[in-house]
C-alpha cells in the first residue's frame, strides 16, 4: 500500500461471478511486512458491496499462507481485502477459495477440501527412506497438519522401489498401515488407509534395500480447520491468572494453566504477555511439552511475545514464570482458538430395555455404566483412557486401550437373551497380538474381532 492506514484495501476480479468460499494471504515475500487482521467485502458487479460478517487473522511471524473460511460461500466476481491491522508496511498476497461445483458423478473430490503441498509444508516434501535391510523401516518423516486442518479422503502413498521394501504409516500415532513388498522400478502408488482420515499429523517409517515411502505426489488433501474464535476470561476464567513470582533473578516459581477441553486446540495469532521484571523468565508448555524458555529483563511497559507455532494444535497450556519480581501471563487473557469439530447425533439411544450403557465419554480404568448399577474395572495389567479422532471418528472419542497383558471386566451385563453394539479395533497387524478383545467370563462369545479377523 502507498499509505500505511487501516481501511486499505486491495481488490480481486475472478472474472465472472463464483461462489467464494474464502480467503489465503500471506506476507511479502522473503520481508518483514505483511497484514495481520482484515476483513472483506464483495460485489457481483463492482458497484453494489456486500461485508462478508466477522475480522479474519492475517499472518504472524510464519512465511505461509494463512485461510480463511466464510460461514458459508457467498457469489461474487469482486473481493476486497480491507485492512485492520498490519506489522511494519501494509503488504499482503491474497487470494480466494472457490466452492467447487456440485459433484454429478461418485469421481467428484470431497467438497470443502484443499491441497497442501510441500511447497508450503515442507515435511510432505521429504521421505522415509533407508538401506540398511529389506523389510527395515530405519526412515523416518512426520507431517504434522496442526493450524493447517485435518487428513480428508482421497489421499495416497509413494512405495519407492525397493527389494524388499517397507512403510509403517502411523496416522495421530496409531499404526494404520504395515506394508512389505517387493517394488519394481517405476516405484508404487498405494491409497492412503481410511482410518487417516480426521487426523491431524502422519508419520511414516520406511526402507529396504533400498526403498522407502512418502506422500503421493508431495502434497496432501485436507479439510480445513474452521475460521478461530476468540476466547476471553469470561468464558474460561483460567485466562485470567498470572505466572508471577518474586523469590530470586531468573527464577520461574509461579504457574497457571488452562485446558482447551471441550473447547478446541490453540490456533496461530496467539501472544504471551511478559511483566516488568530485572532478569525474568518464562516456561511454556503446550500439550506438556516445553514449547518456550524465554530469559530476559523486561521494561516498565512489559514485553508482548508471540505464542511458538510448537503449540499450535495443543488442548493445554501452561506457563511457569517468575523473576525480581516478575513473570508472564496470556496475553489481554485471551486465546485463538479453532472450535472442536462436534458431531450432531441423529437420534438418541433408547434407554429402556437397555442392561448397560458404557457411553464413551466416560470411559477409564473405572468406567460406570449409565444405565443400571454396573461399573467396568480392570482386572489385570494396565489400561489407559485416551481422547482421538481418526479411524472413522471426525470428531475426538474417548477409548480405554491396553495390551495383550491388561484385562477389564464390564461385569455381569450377559443376561439370558442380549444383543451387544461395540466399538473395538487392532492396535497391531501382529498375528500373534490380535486375538479376541471381547470374551464372555463364563460362555463363550465371539463378538467383534477374533484371529486377526473382525465381524
């Protein structure tokens, strides 16, 4: 822009009317100018202007591109990018996404879809890849998808050639497919498992002699995160407390923390603000892990510091601060967040007639039924409860898993005549480890998966 000024705007001609889904800007390049907040505008003849409602987060620190998604498309030729707010200059490249046409044969991609290709992640761009043995799998490369969205279908993976090659895909940290084979020299195009779609990172191992895998044609289809919210104090009061303490230089006694549960994971534009201190410090921890260790004296006016992209994606975030005296806090706290993805049920589970419901939202080492006075416990080895989405899940579902050494009772819930609905599934391919998840304790019941084998 010639002048540095909120209410600058730059305009785009599709060059015909569209159904505009939304946008992608991203800074200027290799320089430290770009735009930070905006909104838009639109006009199917460039004289009559429509807003497009709500502010849209531009760029932070990071050299992507950045989307944002309308609340549903909208038909227009012309689309202004109106400018908010801005680091350093006003400059931007922008663009728009456009609602594909509906699809009139079943070879249509997944409507609401984009492609991310390595370009712009640069870890779809790498393989998993080795020479050590066949059927090794010592490469390794991770696709972590956190701010950008979710695996959708229609995606696929690379086996490079390879005398005895092997890929281990692991999709949210869950082995969803375990491939050994010969390849031949034009090398394998083979479909990424449907139990990937949903999840938010992917891992591939892989080699031979030598070979490999990696992401088909280095780019991935996705389904976008849904546009952020933001989240103050008043929602969620933990936003409001302060990492502070006095005791020594450098020192990081005081804490807060906040979990996103129920809420949605931390999404880019986030900042910690850092208070007037000699020599203060700050720990973040996102998800558990140390996402920053900041060390520093601080002016009387405080320090406003940018969240590290490493909690982009985390449920929790804890921050332990201190110094003489000092500390830190979220910033103005409030958080961007990107909303849990729900599941509208369409119907509800009749109660009556029912013997036991073990809903899966209460699932753990102790697990009550809602329906009667039963209560499922373990009984040997150990199990664990967990929160995932994947494997058909779109939305996050609470499980409890265990090994081949953990047992668990639900209690005496077989009575005379029953049906039982279930939801169970293989952690391994090992012949050795897939037996029978669910088992009667005085009959013999075969339900589920059995020998490697599921119905």
């Amino acid at each position: 822009a010639a002048r540095n000024s909120a209410g600058e705007w730059m305009q785009v001609d599709l060059g015909k009317v569209r159904n505009v889904s939304g946008t992608i800007v991203q800074r200027r390049f290799e320089s430290d100018q770009w735009v930070t907040r905006y909104t838009v505008t639109l006009s199917v003849d460039g004289s009559a202007w429509v807003d497009v409602p709500g502010e849209f987060t531009g760029n932070t620190q990071l050299d992507r591109k950045v989307y944002g998604r309308f609340a549903s498309s909208m038909p227009a030729r012309f689309v202004r990018f109106v400018v908010g707010a801005w680091k350093t200059h006003i400059s931007m490249r922008a663009g728009v996404t456009i609602e594909a046409p509906r699809c009139s044969t079943g070879n249509c991609q997944e409507q609401g879809t984009q492609v991310v290709t390595g370009f712009e992640l640069t870890a779809l761009g790498t393989a998993a890849s080795a020479c050590r043995c066949q059927y090794c799998a010592d490469g390794r490369m991770t696709a972590n998808l956190a701010g950008w969205g979710t695996v959708a279908p229609g995606n696929s993976i690379f086996m490079h050639h390879s005398r005895g090659g092997k890929c281990l895909v692991y999709c949210d940290d869950v082995l969803t497919m375990d491939i050994a084979k010969h390849v031949g020299a034009e090398g394998e195009v083979i479909a990424l498992s449907d139990a990937c779609v949903g999840a938010t990172k992917i891992h591939l191992q892989g080699g031979g002699h030598c070979g490999g895998c990696s992401i088909h044609g280095k780019q991935l289809r996705i389904r976008p995160l849904p546009p952020p919210v933001l989240v103050t104090a008043k929602q969620l009061p933990e936003l409001s407390q302060n990492a502070g303490a006095c005791r020594c230089q450098e020192c990081a006694d005081g804490s807060m923390s906040v979990s996103l549960a129920g809420w949605g994971t931390i999404a880019p534009g986030n900042s910690i603000y850092y208070h007037h201190s000699h020599k203060a410090r700050c720990i973040v921890y996102c998800d558990g892990h140390v996402a920053m260790d900041l060390r520093k004296s601080v002016g009387a006016s405080g320090a406003v510091i940018p969240l590290s992209t490493n909690c982009l994606g985390a449920r929790t975030i804890r921050l332990r601060g201190g110094g003489h005296c000092g500390g830190c806090a979220i910033d103005e706290g409030k958080l961007r967040i990107t909303p849990e993805l729900r599941v509208a049920f369409p119907f509800r589970a009749p109660v009556q007639g029912m013997t036991a419901w073990f809903k899966s939202e209460d699932a753990g080492p102790v697990w009550r039924s809602a329906v009667g006075s039963f209560a499922g416990h373990v009984v040997g080895g150990t199990v664990r409860a967990f929160e995932a989405r994947g494997n058909g899940a779109a939305a996050n579902i609470r499980f409890i898993t265990g090994d081949t050494a953990a047992s668990y009772s639900f209690g005496a819930i077989l009575q005379g005549r029953y049906t039982v609905c279930s939801t169970t599934r293989y952690t391994s391919s090992q012949a050795s480890v897939t037996g029978r998840i669910l088992n009667g304790e005085t009959q013999n019941v075969l339900l589920g998966h059995w020998r490697g084998a599921s119905g």
